[in-house]
C-alpha cells in the first residue's frame, strides 16, 4: 500500500517509543510531563462548565473570555500587545506549532531550528512540504547567532525555543532580540514556543514578540499548570497570521475541547502561586539531580530553565542506564548534534530522582 512520502518518511519519537515501552519498575526520566496534578480549582473549572452544559462546539478562535484572559496575560507576563482577536485557543503547543508551519511553508521553504532541539520542529516542517534546516548549538549549548544568520538567508521561518528542550537553556536578551531584528530584514517569520516560560531558576524570559511584528507566540497551559493531558495551547500572532492560521485549524479540528477551553480559564485567571510552588519544586529537584550526576563525574552546564539536564554520555553508558530501568533519552532523538548526549527529565519526585541516582551510581 502506498502513503504520502512526507509521511512514510518520517520517524516515531525516539521519546515516545522509549515511553510506551517502559517497564512497569522502571524510573521514567524520559517524558517531559509534570508529576504534579492539576490544581483544584482548575478541575472545578471544567466541573462547573461540564455541569452548566457547556459541552458544544466554541467559536473556532476559542471562547472569548479565555481569549480575553490570555491576552491580559501576554500584556502582564510579557509586555506583549495581542487583542482577543490575535490569539487562536489550540490543541496544545503542539496544534498550533503545525498550524502555523502549514499556514506560512511553502513547498521547498526552509525552516530553522536548533540542533539539537524539540523533535517536532522538523517533523512538522516536513509535512507542511518544507525542507527541515538544523543549525548547530555552540558549545554551550546557546543559540550560535553567527550560524543562525548565516543560515538564516533564504529560509522562511526560523523557530526559537527559550526555555529550551532538551538543554534546559535560557536565551539572553541580546540573542532573542539580534535574531528577531535580523529575521526581518531578511522577510523571515519567527516562531517562538514559550512552553517554558515560567520554569526558569536565576535567568529571566524574553518574548520574542516584544521585538518584532514577524513573530508568532506559541504557549501552552500544558507545563505551567500541570495540564498536559488537557490539550489546551495558544497561538499569538498580528492578525494577517492569525487570518491564515485560523483557516487550518478550522478545518482540522474546528475548536479545542471546550471544557478544556473553561479549565485553562481557570488556571489563567485563578491563584499563581500553584505556579511558583511548582517552579520551586522543579528547581530544588534539578539541584538534586545535577548534584547526583556531577559527584559522579559528569560534567555539564547548569540548565537555566524548564525542566531537563542534556549530559555528556556515551550510548554504551545510556543504554546500561536504560536497561537498569533509569528511562533517559539518547541525545540523537534531538538531532544529529545530540550525539553523545542524554536528556534527563527531573519532572519527577525526589524520591524517584534519588533512586535513579542510586541505579546510576551502580553502574559507574
């Protein structure tokens, strides 16, 4: 039987395939999701919508009071303009990260992501016909801007990912700003997925939107609220984008799940300190981990933000690790730059963490 090559060419996620097949005593660091569960009075959100009967198709841009909600949120958290009419309510991050690749790639466009980064950037240019673009991390693992704007003329879009997975690393002021200058002199669109916004420990997050009118807003109420399984994300964008944007996701999903819509207005309108608990928690398990791996040996920068470490290892030394039932992910899942590299996600108890530590510990 014959499928779409852009389709027949593409690979599972080397996470999820980890994931799925994990035992049932094995220590999953492998999956970016929070342990933590969603708030209560974000349940009693979606209690009383699905109570009140709120249980039909929304306006296809969202309802408007989480609209209304998200753009206040954007003007508060990061000085950005966006009216309720610039913001389309998704399936998550991940709908509007392919609604927006197909609205603006054409055939043969290429796109920029970093190497190593987030699996989807390239698989989602991919099937919206355009030519996946890596460009290599320094040796840092920041955003080398040189390359980025060698790299940069003739692409399309370049996509910019601060906090970022799997590196856990913030961007500085000066990148995100140089490379959103530079991408519209050139007639570049930039994507910026924010997903991680909140979870940054001694850096601070710069919206890419705040520099520029040639960027999309990507976020999600999926880590900041413990919400992954909710699937309810955000596309921001000037208005001409979200015009384009809003037909793609008319047809391939009409609205995002309506008492998902009411409990992300709870979340966004409701008590943030469930948030700042939550960043506390991430940052006191990342120093625990970190400090594990390092009196061990291992030797890498401190991530600045989400909620990963991306270690120097090599695969025979991963695939020990994995086979012990420590679930990490081989750097190359992220691209050919994350060669001799693992991504361990600290989204997990103490508990958990320090026994994967001692399983680790054995093997050393």
């Amino acid at each position: 039987m014959q499928f779409a090559q852009r389709v027949s060419n593409l690979e599972i996620s080397g996470i999820r395939k980890l994931f799925e097949a994990a035992g049932p005593d094995s220590i999953n660091l492998g999956l970016g999701q929070p342990d933590f569960d969603t708030p209560a009075h974000i349940k009693e959100g979606a209690i009383q919508a699905i109570q009140e009967g709120r249980t039909g198709y929304t306006p296809n841009l969202g309802i408007p009071e989480l609209r209304e909600a998200l753009s206040r949120k954007f003007g508060r958290e990061n000085g950005l303009s966006y009216t309720p009419s610039e913001i389309i309510v998704t399936a998550g991050a991940s709908e509007a990260l392919h609604i927006a690749m197909e609205a603006i790639i054409n055939s043969g466009d290429r796109v920029l992501f970093s190497d190593p980064g987030f699996v989807s950037y390239g698989a989602l240019a991919e099937l919206a016909g355009g030519v996946p673009s890596p460009v290599p991390l320094d040796d840092n693992l920041h955003i080398d801007l040189d390359a980025t704007f060698e790299a940069m003329d003739g692409a399309r879009a370049v996509v910019l990912n601060s906090p970022a997975n799997p590196t856990g690393v913030v961007e500085p002021e000066e990148t995100i700003r140089g490379i959103v200058e530079y991408a519209d002199d050139q007639d570049v669109l930039v994507i910026s997925d924010e997903v991680y916004e909140h979870f940054i420990y001694g850096a601070t997050h710069y919206s890419a939107g705040r520099y520029g009118g040639n960027v999309i807003t990507i976020n999600a109420a999926s880590k900041t609220y413990a919400m992954t399984g909710w699937r309810v994300g955000s596309l921001a964008a000037p208005q001409e984008i979200i015009d384009e944007c809003l037909k793609v996701h008319q047809y391939i999903l009409a609205c995002a799940t309506s008492i998902s819509q009411y409990a992300a207005l709870a979340a966004y309108t409701g008590d943030q300190r469930v948030v700042t608990t939550m960043r506390d928690e991430y940052h006191a398990r990342r120093d625990l981990l970190a400090g594990g791996l390092k009196r061990m040996g291992f030797d890498f920068p401190l991530p600045e933000g989400a909620f990963y470490l991306f270690v120097p290892m090599d695969q025979d030394l991963i695939d020990r690790i994995i086979q012990a039932g420590v679930i990490i992910v081989p750097g190359t899942a992220f691209g050919e730059n994350g060669q001799g590299y693992a991504r361990f996600s600290y989204a997990a108890s103490r508990d958990m963490l320090n026994a994967a530590l001692d399983r680790i510990q054995k093997l050393i």
